[in-house]
C-alpha cells in the first residue's frame, strides 16, 4: 500500500470519532410542545406554563430546560430522561397586566457519559397570552373587604381594653378577698373558720342576731370572692339586674300620665 493510501485511511479514521461526537440527536422538544394552563387570565391570577421534553436517542441525557416570559427567565428545572422516555416539566407565573410571550430553551445536555451533546430541538415554539386587568370587586366582596380591614385595625384596641377591664376586675377581686379576710380576722368569733363550713360551738357562742347574721354574709362574701368563676357570675348577674332595673325606669319616666 502506498504511503499516501496510508495517509488517506488514517485521516479516515481519525475522523470517524469527531463525526459522531457531532451527531445531532432526535431529542428535545416536540412541536407545539409548550402551553398555558389558561388562555385567558386576569391580573394577579396564576398561571402554570407546560411543556415537554422527550429522548428518542440510544443513550440517556440531562439537561436543564429553562422558562422564558418576555425573554426573561422565569424559572429553571433541571431534568434526566432514558432512552425513550418523555417528560412534563412546568413552572409557575403570576400574571401581569399586559401582552407577553412565553418559550422554553434546552441548556447543558450532556449524555450518560457525561459528554456534552446536540439535540435537533433545543427550543420550544413561543405562546403568547394577552393579560387583562383584575375585574373590580362586587358589592358584597368589597363589603367583605372593607369589614375585614375594618376588624383587622380594631381587634388591638378591643383585646388591649379587654385585658384593662380583665385586670382591674381580677385586682378588685383579690382586693375585696383581703377586705373580707381582714374584716373576719377582726371578729374573735371567726378564729378557726373553714370555708364553707360553720360549727356548733360558734353559733352556740353567737353574742347577738345581728353579729351572726353579720358574720354569715361576710363568709358568703368571701366564699363568693375566693372562687374566680363564681365571683364573675355574680358581677354579671348583679350587671343584668341593674340594667333591667334602669330599662323599667326609664320606660315608667317615657309612659304619659291620665
């Protein structure tokens, strides 16, 4: 063989790996791959964008496919397909008031070596969706609204008062406990008192009716004050029975005279 058939060979075949490391793969995105979730939106609405990607090579690939709204990128979702396979990969938009257009792009492919490859459609076809702004509020959603904002801004005030009105009532509790405790301490007769309990040896004692009967209503006094849920319900209750004390005036003082 002579040297310049030799030479032609090896050219040959030096060539060969180069050629198929610049294969272009049938891969990427089919046509009209790519679609919104909706073809019509309102402002503020969300919006998934899809498409998909697919291998009908030999070997399996990776990449990145990358989403575009108005040739700025939305989002980046990395993906690994097997010979053969496809996938659905989506992201997500918030719209905007205004027309735009939408696309996706095949970035970094490697093969399962790891090599870097070309695939025949690295790009998806571009959508567009034209966005209008948000419809008012109705009636009964503004009045939602405007109810919402309006218990948002008082709900601070009302618990902050609560909390004064729940704190004097617990101070005046504690301190009309203390009033009564000192006010029996003061009697000799009322050594030895229990709660809730009275002896015979006390009452056999008893000076006289009024000091007894004195006596007693400081007991149920105190009993009353020392338990917290008891001592409410009596306020509320003394509460209701002067309201309805003072309606009954008042309708009396409005009802004409014959």
């Amino acid at each position: 063989m002579s040297a310049k058939r030799i030479a032609i060979v090896c050219g040959v075949l030096l060539a060969i790996p180069f050629t198929t490391s610049a294969e272009i793969l049938s891969a990427g995105f089919p046509p009209h791959s790519l679609w919104l979730s909706k073809t019509n939106a309102s402002a503020g609405e969300n919006i998934r964008i899809y498409t998909v990607v697919y291998d009908s090579g030999t070997a399996a690939i990776s990449g990145t496919v990358s989403f575009f709204v108005d040739d700025a990128v939305l989002a980046q979702q990395q993906f690994k397909l097997a010979s053969g396979d496809s996938s659905i990969i989506s992201a997500d938009w918030t719209a905007k008031e205004g027309a735009h257009a939408f696309t996706a792009r095949i970035d970094g492919l490697k093969d399962d070596r790891g090599s870097p490859i070309s695939i025949s459609n690295a790009s998806a076809e571009s959508v567009s969706l034209a966005v209008s702004s948000p419809a008012p509020p109705s009636g009964m959603q503004a009045a939602i609204t405007s109810a919402q904002t309006t218990f948002a801004s008082t709900t601070p005030i009302a618990l902050q008062t609560a909390s004064k009105i729940a704190n004097t009532a617990e101070f005046v509790r504690k301190s009309a406990v203390a009033s009564l405790q000192g006010a029996l301490n003061k009697n000799p007769k009322s050594s030895g008192f229990v709660l809730g309990t009275s002896t015979a040896a006390e009452t056999a004692s008893s000076g006289s009716l009024f000091s007894n009967i004195w006596e007693a209503i400081l007991k149920a006094l105190l009993f009353i004050c020392q338990i917290q849920w008891l001592f409410y319900a009596a306020v509320l209750a003394i509460v209701y029975i002067l309201f309805k004390l003072l309606r009954t005036y008042l309708l009396e003082r409005r009802r004409p005279n014959f």
